[in-house]
C-alpha cells in the first residue's frame, strides 16, 4: 500500500474542492487533492457563473445590493429556516471571491439577474443582479458550460500553489481515529492502494444526482419516471455516505428543482421553444399557475411536481408560432437565447419524425389532447375559458399578464409533456458556519469538513431564484471558507 502525507486533504476536484485546495495552499498548507474523473471541474463545467455581492464589477455596475441585504433577503426567503449564521459568512465573503477569481485570471462578461427576460415578466421583477456570468474562453456570448473557463483557470492556480491533484484516484474510506478524521483510503487507475494522512480532510464530491437509487430512498423521486434531473457522471454520494459513516449527521437531502424534457441537450431547440407564457395545463387539461411566471424554473418545477403524475404541458397554436417566428420568443436568455424559432422547423420535424415521445401536433383540441395524454374534456372546457378571457383580455383565474394572454384557436395545435427536472441533489451532511462537520447532536468532528452540494441545505424547500448563481456560489465560497480554516488549524 502507498502511504502519503500531508496538511490537507480534498476529496473531488469540482468547484468547491478547487476554491479550497487553492484556499489552503494560499494559507500555507500542503495539499493533495483526489479526483475520481479523469479531468478537473465536475458539475461546474456546465454552468455558467457564481452568485457574488459586493464585488468590484457589481460596483462598476452600480449595483447597490449589500452582503446584508442579501442576507435578509435569503433569510426571509427561506423563513429563517436555514443556519443564518452559514448563510452570512457565505454572502459576506461572496463579493471578494469574484475578485479573487479574477485575480486568477477569471473573465466575467458582467452581472445580471437570473436570465435575460423582458421587464414585464415577473419572475425576475424581484430579482437582484448577483450572477457574476463567466466569458468563455476565446469570447463569444456567454452559454452553458462557459464557466469551465473559471475551472480551468482555477487548476491552474492550484498546480502553481503546488497542489498535488491526483486524477483518476476515487477515495474509498475516511479513516478514523479516537473520534478524529486522519486520513483517507484511495485507489488509483491502476489498482494499487493509498492511505493518506492529514492534520484535515474536506469532503466536495458534489452530491449524488447520477445515483437513481439514493434519489428514490432520499427525496422520494424516481429517476426517469418522476424527475429528470442532469446526472452529471460520477456523482453517487460517495462522499455522504463516508461522511454518515464516520459519524456526520444527516440533513434533510433535497433535488435543485426545475423542468425540463427528457434527454433534454439532444432536443435543445424544444426545450427552449416550449418555454413560454402560452398555455400551460395538468393532466387534467387545467391550468395550474399564471404562465408569465414559468420563467422561474424553480416555481414551475415545484408546481409541476405537485400535478398529477408530475407532468405538465405546454401548448400553443399556428398563429402563436407565426408571431413568434416573426417577432422572436416571449422569454429568452443566455441559455435559450433569441433565436429558437429560427430552427423550430427543422427540430420539430425531425422530433416528430422519430417519435420523441413528449410533443404531439394536432389539427383539433380533442386530438391534441388524447395523442398527449390530456383529459379530452378538460382540456377543451379549458381552452374555452381560456379564449374567453383572452378575448376580454383579463385572466380571472390567475391574473396572467395581459401581454400573453394569446388564445389557443388556430390549428394545428403544438404540445410538449414539461417533466420534473433538477440541477442535481442537495445536502446530507450537517456543518456549521466555519464548514466543519458535526454530529447528529452538533458536535464537531474534528478535522473534517464538508462543502458544496454535499452540504448545501441553505436553501429551505426551494433554490433562492432572487439570488441568481447561489449554488456555484455557495461551492465557491463554503470550500473557500474550508480551506482557510483547515490551513489555519494546523
């Protein structure tokens, strides 16, 4: 067996086990840090930016939102049912993370809100301009996965530091001593056995989103059936099961809720197509929510997981699709951007064509509805109340703004199934506000620490859609604040 010793140990190179290998190393500790991938980054490579308050490109901005009032607001969000004290050290510390990562070398394109919408859309009226968006490598407008830009300058940082970063090598074990974390167990590519030894041990494995049998005993969801949550490979829990193992306590483990379509990146354009304040309807063919709010996938997702079935569905008609062609899609952003209609066509087409289960097309409401799967009689009374309202221009039943209230009456007729989705898992083990583990009965154990989506459970029962960029924020900063205090407990 290889033996090796250190001052800090990390478990995953993601977002936040890189914020704290540098973090330590920047306080003077030695540092390896295990990867089971064969590459750096984990989840974060498909994002696109952190949260941060108080930085120098907020101020540039003027953007006046203060770590403080962040702080209340997420507070008050959450119904105070969260650790304020986890919470305001992350705020206060998010705005110089930002410029510590551009320190690195880290390019932001700016700050925003979540997404790009029109004013009127009401999702984001409340929102405040917190998502520091990354430039990707070589320019071009920010999407999806621009931020492995910041990972990759982030390794970079770690190697000059020194940080051993070795790849391919999943941690098997935390070992234990006389109630202490000590080290850990490893395996390489090659088989051969490591126990490494260190004053402190930082768990950042980043959940367990790619592992169907933990999401079913843990959140009750199905993987494939009721949730079709991104299963970033490799994200199976190890970590919160070794943490439990050595005594962590358990927290409340929940999915970062939202809505998409399954096998989603192979059917982009629909996605984003179908992401619009037409009309939206449960299986029952009745509306469930004002549609000039599906912008916040947070809501929809959490709407739409108390549905029947936990489906829904989005339908609009041939007029519809003529003015969005012409004039361009009702919400748009960064992710979905401006263009989505230009290429419906030949999308939907090919969708059609090769039987992609969750959208139909229809020349009537009745055949609409039984090819969806949608209660035939539900859905035309709906559609018939519906029309109406949008005729008088006012929506009785949820007070939808007016500027979508488009009626469903030009055939053919355009559906898509609207499913469940998740970023990926949230929490499971228990910290304080300095990130270190604690017992069941909030005890620490010593030298052992926890960050990221393995420990995340500030959010309450949904993702602080105001906030914009909290979960890669608070990977940034918890395995910030890790790194700094293992390092300087040594």
């Amino acid at each position: 067996m290889k033996k090796l010793e250190t001052d800090v140990i990390v478990v995953a190179a993601g977002l936040s086990g890189l914020a704290a290998s540098i973090a330590a190393a920047e306080n003077g500790a030695n540092v390896i840090t295990f990867e089971k991938s064969n590459t750096t980054g984990g989840a974060a490579n498909m994002g696109m930016g952190p949260l941060g308050v108080g930085s120098s490109i907020q101020k540039q901005q003027m953007v006046s939102l203060s770590p403080g009032e962040a702080f209340r607001k997420h507070m008050y969000f959450t119904h105070y049912g969260v650790n304020a004290r986890l919470v305001r050290d992350y705020y206060f510390k998010s705005g110089d993370t930002i410029d510590w990562l551009m320190d690195m070398g880290v390019e932001f394109v700016g700050v925003q809100r979540a997404f790009s919408a029109p004013e009127a859309t009401r999702p984001y009226s409340d929102g405040e301009f917190t998502w520091h968006v990354v430039k990707p490598e070589g320019g071009g407008p920010p999407g999806p996965r621009c931020a492995s830009t910041m990972t990759k300058k982030m390794t970079e940082r770690a190697i000059e530091l020194g940080v051993e970063i070795l790849l391919e090598t999943p941690v098997t074990k935390i070992i234990m001593e006389d109630g202490k974390a000590v080290g850990v167990f490893a395996k390489d590519k090659d088989g051969q056995e490591i126990e490494a030894r260190a004053k402190s041990i930082i768990l950042a494995t980043g959940g367990f989103g790619d592992n169907p049998e933990m999401i079913r005993e843990e959140t009750g969801y199905k993987f494939g059936e009721t949730i079709f949550n991104f299963a970033i490979p490799g994200m199976k829990g190890e970590g919160i099961k070794m943490a439990w193992e050595a005594g962590a306590g358990q927290t409340k483990c929940t999915m970062e809720l939202m809505y998409q379509l399954p096998d989603n990146m192979n059917h982009f354009i629909l996605d984003g197509v179908f992401r619009q304040p037409c009309l939206w309807v449960n299986r029952n063919g009745e509306r469930f929510m004002p549609e000039d709010q599906i912008g916040n996938t947070t809501f929809t997702g959490n709407a739409i997981s108390a549905q029947p079935g936990h489906v829904a569905f989005s339908i609009f008609d041939s007029r519809m699709l003529k003015r969005y062609k012409k004039h361009g899609a009702d919400i748009v952003s960064h992710v979905h951007p401006h263009d989505l209609f230009d290429h419906f066509d030949e999308q939907w087409e090919r969708d059609i064509a090769e039987g992609y289960e969750p959208i139909t097309q229809a020349d009537t409401i009745e055949e609409l509805a039984e090819k969806a799967g949608i209660d035939v009689q539900g859905l035309l009374d709906q559609v018939e109340e519906y029309n109406s309202m949008c005729e008088a221009g006012f929506d009785e039943i949820f007070e939808k703004d007016r500027a979508y209230m488009q009626p469903i009456a030009k055939g053919p007729f355009y559906c898509c199934r609207q499913n469940v989705g998740a970023y990926g898992s949230l929490g499971g083990i228990l910290i304080n506000h300095r990130t270190e583990v604690m017992t069941q009965d909030s005890k620490v154990i010593q030298g052992l620490y926890a960050v990221g989506t393995d420990a995340c459970n500030i959010y309450g029962d949904s993702y602080p859609f105001i906030l914009a960029g909290n979960t890669m924020g608070f990977c940034l900063n918890s395995g910030r604040i890790a790194g700094e205090n293992a390092a300087n407990s040594l």
